[in-house]
C-alpha cells in the first residue's frame, strides 16, 4: 500500500495496453489534446468514481500517431474505491475496456509493490516499424505501414543497423529536448536492430513486399526510430550513401537527412523488466 492511511491508502496496479495511436495526440496527457494518458486517467476516474484524476506512469511516451501492441503503465488507485464491487483485476479490465470501445485495450490488470515503476523499472523498450516497398497507396495499408518505392537492398539497410548497436550518440536522429544545448550529447544503448522481409497474411499489399525492423534499446529519444528508418530506407533506395548511419553517429548533425518517417508504421511491441518482458 502507498498510505498508512486507511482512507488514503492506495495500491499500485500494473497496466498493459496496447492502442491505436491514429486516435491520439501522443502517449502523455495535453491540455485540449486527445492523448492515451488523457482517457486512460479520465476512464478510471469515472470507473472508481475517483474525486481527481489518477496519474499515469508510462513505460514509453509514443509520439503522435505510433501505435502500441504492449504498452506498460502504473498508476496508484484506492484500495477502497468508491463503488459496490472491490477492485478486482478482471472486473476492472472489463469495465475499462467496455468504455474505451476499442481505442485503447487493456489485456491486464496487475496489483503491484509500490517499488515498481513503469519507466525507471524497465531495462529496455523494442518498437517495431514495418515497411510496405511497392504496395498500392491504400488507407488501411498506410495505418499499419509506410508505402515507399522499391526495389530497396536490403542486405545495405541491414549494415546501416548494425552501425546503430552498442552506445553512440544519437543527436543526428533525434529531436534536441527542450533547453538542451546543440553540443550536448544524446546518448543511448541500442541492443539490438535488424530489417527482415516478413509475410503479408491477410494480402493487403498485392505486389508489394513487407520490410520490418526490430529495434531494442535500452530507452529511445524523441523520433530517434523514425529518424533512424528513413535514413535507412534512402540507403536502401540508394538515395543516401551506405556508410550514412555510421558517419552521422560519429559526427553528429542533422542536416541533409531525410525527415522522420510516418509515425503510422511504427508501434511499442515489448518493455523488458528484470525477470522477463512485458
């Protein structure tokens, strides 16, 4: 419990989440903006019939229209919530989902120690980005894929991630946070990265052929994947030198890269945890 309190006293739940990130402004709640955080918190508050809003902790903040297939959050709720029924896992996931219709679901519930923290807890993040070279320009393919020209070479595109593993910094491929210095560095720990061709089961890309990359780190900065994927996909066009990836890591500068790419193709797939995975 988070309180000696009995009326105050709280308990840590575990959330896993996964969403459709069309529907949201980013993970993290904003003024007058649509957000995950924002209906998770507004969705519970109504469930509980909580007085305030509860905070939500995220394991990753996805940006704009990323999706998540694993999310991982915590948030502290009362221990004697203000309803007829106790705070059960499976009641709650029920009525959590039955509200947020499809938007967000949630696939767990876990009652946890205080010392869990969604964030400062987790030992690495793996997103996901798939690629679409030559499909038809469709709605639905472009909500889960990026549709780019092909042919793309792939063995190059794999030799651009390779230079990605290992601790380098990333300033070229990520957005500067705010009152960060152009000199200061963004330094992070990627553990693994590699593109592979993989099957379209449902036939939606007729002629096209799916590329997904699989990158896990340690933590990520802002647009650092989809900096990272369109830089590959030119190598792989043949639009941007082979040794790209490797040159910018080692003297950092944005300029002359392509921008980041749609933010549709790319999703949360796991957060690692001493122990195990999401």
């Amino acid at each position: 419990m988070s309180s000696s309190d009995p009326v105050a006293a709280t308990q840590r739940w575990r959330l896993d989440l996964a969403y459709d990130g069309r529907a949201f402004s980013g993970f993290a709640s904003q003024p007058r903006l649509e957000t995950v955080a924002g209906a998770l918190r507004e969705v519970l508050a109504r469930t509980l019939r909580l007085e305030a809003e509860p905070v939500i902790v995220g394991a990753g903040r996805t940006d704009a229209g990323v999706h998540a297939l694993a999310q991982v959050v915590h948030v502290d709720l009362p221990a004697r919530p203000n309803t007829r029924h106790a705070l059960e896992p499976a009641r709650l996931v029920a009525s959590l989902n039955a509200q947020l219709r499809g938007r967000i679901h949630v696939l767990a519930a876990t009652p946890v120690e205080d010392s869990f923290h969604a964030r400062f807890s987790a030992t690495w993040r793996a997103y996901r980005y798939l690629v679409c070279a030559d499909g038809p320009r469709l709605d639905a393919l472009g909500a889960l894929a990026w549709c780019v020209p092909g042919p793309v070479d792939l063995a190059a595109m794999n030799a651009a991630a390779a230079e990605t593993l290992g601790v380098h910094d990333f300033r070229s491929f990520c957005r500067r946070a705010p009152r960060a210095a152009p000199e200061d560095p963004i330094n992070r720990l990627v553990l693994e990265a590699r593109w592979r061709v993989v099957d379209d089961p449902l036939e939606i890309a007729p002629g096209g052929t799916f590329l997904r990359l699989d990158i896990r780190a340690q933590s990520f900065c802002h647009t650092m994947v989809r900096s990272l994927v369109s830089t590959m996909v030119a190598i792989g066009q043949g639009r941007l030198a082979r040794d790209t990836v490797r040159r910018r890591l080692a003297s950092p500068q944005r300029d002359r890269l392509p921008a980041p790419a749609p933010p549709s193709g790319l999703a949360l797939v796991a957060v690692g945890y001493d122990g195990g995975a999401s």
